[in-house]
C-alpha cells in the first residue's frame, strides 16, 4: 500500500489527483482502491474536464448543507463538512489494465476538501 499527500488550498475544494494515483501502477491488470481516513473531505469519480463541474458540485453541496446551521452542535463549526464527507464517500475503486486506470473519457479521481486548508492521505491499495 502507498499513501499520496494532498496539500488543500481552500476550505472547499475539489483537487484532481488521478496522476497521482496512476503513478507506480503496476504493468498489469488489477483493481486500485483508494480510501481516505478523514471525517471531512472524501472521493469521488466526475469529469475532469470543465472546471464548472467542481464549481457546481461544490456550490450544490454549500447550498444544501451550508456551513452555519442553527441546528449544529458541533463547536468546530464543520458540522457541515461531516455531512458533505459522509454524502461523497470515502473510497472510490477503479479497476485498470496494463498499467492504466479504465476510467471513462472524461473521468477523473478527485479529493473533495470541505474543511481545508489541510494536508490529506489517500490509502492507495493495489489488487
């Protein structure tokens, strides 16, 4: 197993790491699993290819569950980034071939950050 690092830049943010997770795969055919072991940011397959689709999965996921809510209790005030965590997921598995992810043409990993500036660990499992 090997673990990336992923340096956040905002409190929300959706950073693109699938060539780091293709770095060092094997020559072969397997499957990747990636899992993260925080409470407050998660992965998720989307396109990589129009920044709006973070902008708008971000805003979608402010609007829903914005981050002062009279009803959290949680005195860190990231109640909402648990919520948005837990909604996300915290592993994603991609099944690759001859040393490349079978991700789809316009597909790519991302670590969706919700209570950055942080620096993040992605387990990276290769079977």
């Amino acid at each position: 197993m090997r673990v990336l690092s992923v340096k956040s830049a905002a409190r929300e943010e959706m950073l693109d790491i699938t060539g780091d997770v293709m770095k060092d795969l094997p020559d072969c055919d397997g499957v990747c699993v990636l899992f993260t072991q925080h409470t407050t940011c998660g992965l998720t397959i989307n396109e990589n290819a129009d920044p709006d689709v973070k902008s708008d999965m971000l805003g979608f996921l402010h609007r829903l569950i914005p981050q002062y809510e009279p009803n959290f209790r949680h005195f860190e005030h990231n109640s909402d980034a648990h919520k948005k965590s837990s909604l996300v997921g915290s592993s994603v598995t991609v099944p690759f071939e001859n040393g490349k992810l079978c991700l789809g043409r316009w597909q790519g990993i991302y670590l969706c950050e919700f209570d950055g500036l942080r620096e993040r660990e992605v387990l990276v499992k290769i079977m």
